[in-house]
C-alpha cells in the first residue's frame, strides 16, 4: 500500500472539523491497518490544532469586540411617552 501525499491544510473550521470527524469514525472501526492508523493519527492532531487556533482567534476577536465596542443597551428616549414622539 503507497503512502498518501501530506494533505494541504483545511479549508475552513468546518472543513477540517468534518475531517476529523472522518478520521475519528475510520479509527473507532478499527479496520485501518498500522501504518493507515498512524498517518490518520498524525492529520487528526494537525486538524484538532488547526481548529483550536481557530477558536482561540475568534475568542480573543469577540473579547476585543466586547472591551471596544458592546456596551450596555440604553434606549434613547427613555421618558416613557410610548414612544409616539409627538406632544
């Protein structure tokens, strides 16, 4: 049996968790022979890495969000006319 080629990094946080999810599958059956299990192995922890970096990037993007931008709601005219605006 050859060696597969290295396989390209994931296209996108879903992409590489839907191959991992491949990969976990093919493992939990037991069917791949040592030398497919290892190489398998070896790209689910590449993807796992991938995906955490990619959540960790988006955490600190909301944490940056939340400091900088989000604030309490406060509605504008809080004078409790109904807001119909006309008097």
């Amino acid at each position: 049996m050859a060696k597969p080629a290295p396989a390209a990094a994931p296209a996108s946080f879903e992409a590489a968790l839907d191959e991992l999810e491949t990969i976990v599958r093919a493992m939990e059956a037991g069917q791949l022979p040592l030398e497919a299990s290892l190489a398998s192995y070896e790209r689910g922890i590449t993807l796992l890495k991938y995906c955490q970096e990619t959540l960790d990037a988006a955490e600190q993007k909301l944490q940056l969000l939340e400091n900088n931008v989000l604030r309490n709601f406060a509605p504008a005219a809080a004078s409790g006319d109904g807001g119909s605006g006309s008097n």
